[in-house]
C-alpha cells in the first residue's frame, strides 16, 4: 500500500514558478509540498534567462528573497538595438520611468530554494513517475515514486509547475484544452563565457548575417546568442567562430569591446511560441512553462511564470482567508490576458530582428521597415519600452 501524506497544494516541479508560488504561500500561512522529478544540484546548475521585470522583482520582495537580488543585480535603464551595424537605444526609465535587472534565473532559483530549505516545507526530490487523479473532484491526488516506493500525496489544489515536457498539462483530456503554437525555423546558439560583458546594457542586432545577442549574467560573467540553423552541430561552431560571427553582427563598437575566453557553457536552443487554454482544469491550476512558451527574444518566460504565480497566490489566499472561489474561477483569464501580451511582444521582437526571409522579398523590406520606424519614433519606442520593462498584473 502506497504511504499517502496530505498537504494543502502540491506543487509539481521545483523551477522559479513552483518555488516562488510555495514561498508566497508560505507567506499567507498556507502549507505546500513541492515534487521535483531530478536533484537539487541538477536543479541549481540549470543555465536560463535572467532579466527581471519590476513585477518579478516585486514578487521576489514580498516573498523576502530580494536581498541579494538587489546587492548583486544589475539595473538596466535601457537597451541597444544594431541594425546593420547602426545602434540606437531605447531609454526605458527616460520613456516608462522603469527600467530591468538582470539577475540569473539560476541565482532566483538558489535564493528560493534556500529560503524553502530553511523551514517553509518539503521539497521532495527525484519524485519519479508523478500522476494526477481526480483533478476535477474536491480531493485531488498525487502519485508519485521516490526512493523506491511509491507514495501519495492528497491536498486540496495541485498547481502544475513542471515545465514543457512535464505530467501536468498532458492530464488534462485533449477536449478540454487548446493548444496554439508556432514554432520558428531558426535556433539561438548560446555561450557563457567569464568575461566581461562588451556593453553595460543588452544588445540586440539584426544583421545581414543573422540575429545576435549581447547579454551578461554579471560584470564578469557573459551571456552571448547567434542566430543559426535548427540543424546545426555544436562541433561546427567552435569558441572562435562564434566570436567572430558575434564581432561581425554586433557592430564595430561593439566589437571592439568585446573580451574574447573560453566557452563555459555552449548550446542550441529551438525557438516557439507556444500557449495552451485554459490554465485551469478542475483543481489543477497550470503556471509558467506548462501552459505557454514564448521565444527568448523578449526576455518574457521567467516574467510570464511569476506574473502566473501572483494571480494564482492571491487567488488560493482569498479561498483559505474568505471561502470566496471567484479569483480561482477567473484564474485563467486574468494569466492569458496577460500571457497573449506577451506572447504578442515576443513574437514582434523575433520576428522583427531575425534572418525569416529572403533578402530580396517583401518581408524582408517590411523588417527594415520597422526597424527605421523604430529608431526614429519616439511612440514606436515608448511602446517598446512598456513592454520591455513589463506590462501591470
């Protein structure tokens, strides 16, 4: 017989969208037990994203994690956009009055599991096999295996945190659910490299050559991106041609700032637009990467799952503070009003800064196009810049 424990909701997958939604629980009194499927260093070691909107960080505050954030982050008034070659800026704090950090989703994740860790509740890891049942019934459950049985866990709601490839969206019956996808016929190449990043702001260039991203983790960690093929093998693009092309695509002022070392970390990453409605079925409330991807381009994902995690906190503090249910039946549409948002600025940046089409076609004009329009308007950029730095829950 299964050894069965209960908790008030369980959370699949120990990501930043699990964790941060266990923290603010725990916050607001209500207990938690999180079933990561791999190990706690498998899970700090994964390399990701790291440009937090306001409202992230904000999240991260109320849920008391933001010390380190704020002594080590790194606060980006703007960005630079190349064209050809040509940069221009977009002035987020001059135009919005915001501006981003840039803070490793590594490090959020570390800062999250630490403070769980340090008395908020279990996080049971290398839970293998987890299945949902009776999601559509008051008393949910979830099965799973861990150290060689197989345990239960029974709890009121289950928030479905487990990513893309995880158990929570595919229990939900395909009649119940849309999916609606894109996926783009590029992938980013990506090194991590520890130097010194070539500017103190991101920099995003559209090139004849293909698209290209300067980033940086901190002042002595850098995060870099080029456009390549879906096909490509990480064996044709040693350290030295991915300096060089990212020296071409970037611009010449850029190029001659840039610090050249070895790879840390070097990868292919497809790109898609992704979303999957509603985020809802029965007592299963899905939340970040399990209900919608979007292309790294507008440094959205991680954004998208905490602006998820702060609709569905407060809905689940209003069911245990005031038996009211409204804010969980409205779950879904207030986290896709604003995830299609996003989705929709994503989309716009990709395909606004990347190699789609041929040189000489329509499309290709309509890029250049947006580009100069985007460059010299100041509507164009205060636009831009809204979405950047993060639209209001």
């Amino acid at each position: 017989m299964a050894a069965q424990s209960r908790t008030q909701v369980g959370i699949i997958g120990a990501g930043p969208a699990g964790l941060l939604l266990a923290r603010l629980l725990k916050v607001h009194g209500i207990d938690s037990v999180i079933l990561e499927q791999r190990d706690r260093t498998y899970v700090e070691g994964r390399i990701r994203a790291g440009v937090l909107e306001q409202g992230m960080v904000a999240l991260m505050e109320e849920a008391g994690v933001a010390d380190r954030l704020h002594r080590e982050g790194l606060v980006h008034d703007g960005v630079e956009i190349a064209v050809r070659g040509r940069p221009f800026r977009i002035d987020f704090r001059g135009l919005t009055g915001k501006a981003v950090v840039v803070y490793g989703q590594t490090e959020v994740t570390k800062d999250l599991i630490t403070a769980r860790l340090a008395g908020d509740g279990p996080i049971v890891w290398n839970a293998d096999d987890v299945a949902l049942h009776d999601v559509e019934s008051a008393r949910p459950l979830l099965s799973y295996h861990c150290e060689g049985e197989r345990r239960e866990l029974a709890c009121d709601f289950i928030a479905g945190c487990d990513g893309f490839h995880g158990a929570s969206r595919p229990s939900i019956p395909a009649d119940k659910i849309a999916i609606y996808e894109r996926v783009y016929p590029f992938g980013w190449l990506g090194i991590l490299a520890d130097v010194p990043p070539c500017s103190h702001e991101l920099i995003y260039a559209s090139h004849e050559r293909g698209f290209a991203l300067a980033s940086m983790r901190s002042h002595t960690r850098s995060r870099y991106y080029v456009q390549c093929n879906l096909d490509d093998e990480l064996d044709a693009w040693p350290d030295a041609r991915v300096w060089d092309e990212l020296k071409l695509r970037l611009g010449e002022r850029a190029a001659a700032q840039i610090t050249t070392g070895p790879s840390i970390e070097k990868s292919i990453a497809p790109l898609r637009s992704f979303v999957a409605a509603p985020m809802r079925h029965g007592r299963l409330f899905l939340a970040g990467d399990a209900a919608h991807i979007v292309p790294p381009t507008g440094a959205k994902g991680l954004n998208l799952a905490a602006s998820d995690v702060h609709y569905l906190c407060r809905a689940l503090v209003a069911h245990y503070r005031t038996g009211s249910d409204a804010l969980l039946e409205r779950y879904s549409d207030m986290a896709l009003a604003r995830v299609w948002k996003a989705e929709r600025f994503s989309w716009w940046m990709t395909t606004m800064l990347h190699n789609l089409y041929d040189p000489t076609s329509f499309e290709a004009q309509m890029q250049l196009a947006e580009l100069e329009y985007l460059a010299a308007s100041q509507a164009a950029q205060t636009a831009m810049a809204e979405n950047y730095v993060g639209l209001p829950y």
